[in-house]
C-alpha cells in the first residue's frame, strides 16, 4: 500500500521500536522519567531555548502554548488556515477563553504585517486585549522566510505581543533551507515540534520556551490531562528520530519534486510546486477528484479525496513509488 495522505502515517521502524524496548523509563508525572529528562534537555538545548515539554501531540503542544500566553478574554492573531486555528477544534476559545482573530493566509503561506499591525486592538475596555501572533511553518508545504518572521518579530515587539510558532514540520524547512533549527526558532517566544510527522515517530510533540513559560505550559498539560507516566518510551523514539530521521527528511523532499514534476506531465490537472514533502494537485470538480481518489485505491495507492487534494511524501514512499503512483494517475488521464 503506498499511503499519500498524510506523514503522519509512517510506521515506526524496527531500530526505531528496539529503541523504545530498551528505554529506561520512571514516572514523567512525579519527573523522574530519565528518558523525558534527557529529550526535554536536549531539544532545549537543540532550539535555542531555556526549557521544553514533552505531550502526546502537536495539537496540545499548541494549546498549551496558547492558554501559557494568553488569559481568558485576550487575543491571538492567525491564520484563517493556521492549523492553530482550524484544524484543533476551537481549543483555545472552548477551554482557555481565548479570542482568535483570523486572517487570510497569503499564497506564500504568510500573514499580511501591515494588515495585522492594523488590527492589533488598542487599549479599550470595548475590546479584548491583544496578547500573541501565532505563525505556521511550514505552511502546506511551503516554507516562510526568515526574513519575514524577523518582521514578525519586529512587530510583536512594537506592541509588546508575544509571538508563537506551529513548527509541526520544522526540521523539514530546516533541511530544505540548511537553517539550523535553533536560528528558525530564534524569533519565538515559543515553538512546537512534531516528532509524528516526518520525523516518523509513532507518537509525540515538543514544546520549547523560557524557564517560566513551560512551567506554565507544565500546569495546564497536568490540567488537561496530559501527564504521561512511563513516556521514556515515547521519549526513546522521538530521540532516534533526532538521531537518525533529520537529514533524510531530504530524500521525501526528493520524493515530492520527482512527485510533482510527473504529474504536471498529465492534461487536465494543475500541479502547485513542491518545496518540502507535499504536492497539491488540482482538479476540475470535487467529484473528479473523488473518483481519481477511488480509482487509486483500488491499485493500492491511498490519498485524500479533496479537490485541491494534498499528497505527502515521507520515509515510507520511495522513489519506485513515486513512479508508480504518476504511472496510474497517467493511466487515469
């Protein structure tokens, strides 16, 4: 089966799983876990930052981070199509009371700055206080300048805003631009990374920010119900990934341009260019890409069923793959 749905759904490798027998393990909720220690202070270490938190999943990585920076009845800005936003079920405005303000995801996968600074709320009680930007990278595959995040910086500074990153697939713009992660992480008061992604962990996300915010983090994850006891075995396979899944994040990216430039071969679809791991293809109606979807699955090859239907490369789709995946989609046209 050659499953293009998403990077999420690598299996973990048998190294990757030996690792996680051998792990040595304690109680992460009374902190004395020395596999969680080692990991938290390692990716500390690796970002840049003061202090980390490990939790089950990019989604309560956010969250944390949002209810740790923000108080009932304040405000964080983000992207219409920000995962922080959209895709984690309201979250933040369910539990912590939180007001998302919403804008328009720009084709690069950024925010208009000038259009934010504009709707930063000022002093009044009519309004809820402005407390954080919250930023994406990569955004659907593509990956934001460095530039523009300095900018951002810049920004939150003006207004005394903190400024938080959904870093889910972080290590692939690392790879794909040769940036070190602790310079991607540099301009955030936070960050979360993904370990399930391409990093190919079966499970688990990472937190990182200064001493005092993690601490914060630390109490809400309790809250939520987040406290993990034996997560040394987590811990063990998001450490194999570190040690051994960063830099052939480059051969999906490899995968994704082979991907993208085979199927923009094919008449009556459109074809967005690949710069990490995803491939967008375009159809004409939501019905034809239902049907390609279908056929596809029955010669083994799983995908999304969207018109604008995302395909993901990762360490369980090989180039052969991708050759046979543009060989049916071919025979289909």
């Amino acid at each position: 089966m050659i499953d293009l749905r998403s990077d999420t759904v690598t299996q973990p490798t048998a190294a990757m799983r030996a690792a996680m027998a051998a792990a040595p393990v304690g109680d992460d909720v009374f902190g004395d876990d020395p596999s969680v220690i080692a990991l938290q202070e390692r990716v500390a270490e690796l970002t840049g930052k003061e202090a980390a938190l490990i939790a089950s999943s990019g989604t309560q990585t956010n969250l944390l981070a949002l209810l740790a920076h923000c108080q009932r009845g304040e405000e964080y800005l983000v992207g219409q199509e920000y995962h922080t936003y959209r895709y984690e079920a309201g979250g933040a405005a369910v539990l912590g009371g939180i007001v998302p303000q919403p804008f328009e995801v720009e084709a690069d996968g950024t925010l208009d700055l000038n259009l934010v600074d504009r709707r930063v709320k000022p002093d009044d009680p009519h309004f809820p206080i402005t407390r954080l930007l919250a930023l994406e990278n990569t955004h659907t595959g593509k990956i934001i300048p460095q530039n523009y995040m300095l900018a951002a910086r810049r920004l939150c500074d003006r207004h005394g805003l903190n400024l938080h990153l959904d870093g889910a697939r972080l290590f692939n713009a690392s790879v794909a631009t040769n940036t070190s992660i602790a310079e991607l992480c540099a301009p955030f008061d936070s960050v979360s990374i993904c370990f399930s992604k391409g990093l190919g962990a079966p499970v688990g996300s990472i937190l990182v920010g200064s001493t005092s915010f993690i601490q914060r983090a630390h109490r809400w994850r309790k809250m939520l119900g987040g406290g993990m006891r034996q997560a040394g075995v987590i811990a063990a396979a998001m450490n194999y990934a570190l040690d051994h899944h960063i830099a052939r994040l480059a051969e999906d990216h490899a995968n994704a341009l082979q991907l993208a430039e085979g199927l923009s071969q094919i008449e009556g679809i459109y074809v967005e260019p690949a710069q990490t791991n995803m491939v967008y293809v375009n159809f004409a109606s939501a019905e034809q890409a239902q049907h390609v979807s279908q056929q596809l699955a029955q010669q083994g090859i799983l995908t999304a069923k969207s018109q604008r239907m995302r395909l993901v490369t990762h360490l369980d789709i090989s180039s052969a793959d991708v050759t046979r995946v543009v060989e049916a989609m071919a025979r289909l046209f």
